[in-house]
C-alpha cells in the first residue's frame, strides 16, 4: 500500500470543516467519506449514512454552529487537527464552546476512519 500524501489528507480533513461543518453541506460526507468509513465515537452510527444522520441530528437542535481549525498535522495516511468548536446555542448537554482534537485516517482520496478526543 502506498502511503498517502501528506497535503491530500489535510485537505481532505479542511474540507470536512468547512465544508461539512461550517457550510453545513451534509452531501460533501459522500464525497469525502469512503464507503465503509468507520467512526470511533459513542452515539455515531457506523458508514457515511450514520454520519450524516448524526450532523442533521446536531444541526437542527442548534444554532450558530462553526469550527475554527487551529492546527492540522500529517504524517500520511494519518491526519490530527486541533479545532474549536463554537455554538450561539448549542444542542442539549453540549458546551457553547470546546476545544477538540480528531484523529482522521485517509486512503489518500477519501477520510476512511474517524477518532475524536474531547
């Protein structure tokens, strides 16, 4: 296997901010996410279509969501970004704010595996 490079990743990882989260574009998800994406997280059904469900979930029972990416690194097939995450009113039991650290894995074209560590 080929080691993915480094700049596609943190594209791919920006995108997913921007995009996804901060334009709040749930169908960007078919395009960044591999078909078996797997998400590392409690309460997050696996595949895209389980991510999806959960970011409409979160964007109906809020408002004023937006990400401010702080750091993203890359060795390769493995993205680390830093990000904070702001709301004007944010769903039930979430922060206002909360600075976050996610793990991606890419195959280099699609994000393939998701960690994050609040």
């Amino acid at each position: 296997m080929t080691t993915p490079d480094p700049q596609s990743g943190e594209r791919l990882v920006r995108r997913f901010w921007d995009e996804i989260i901060n334009a709040q574009m749930i169908g960007v998800v078919d395009d960044l996410m591999s078909h078996d994406y797997r998400q590392y997280a409690d309460g997050i059904a696996q595949g895209p279509e389980g991510l999806k469900a959960f970011l409409r979930e979160t964007f109906e029972a809020s408002e004023g969501m937006r990400a401010e990416i702080h750091d993203i690194v890359s060795t390769g097939e493995i993205v680390v970004s830093r990000t904070t995450i702001r709301f004007d009113s944010p769903p039930p039991g979430w922060a206002t704010e909360q600075t976050i650290v996610d793990i991606f894995r890419t195959d280099g074209v699609r994000l393939t595996e998701h960690w994050d560590m609040r």
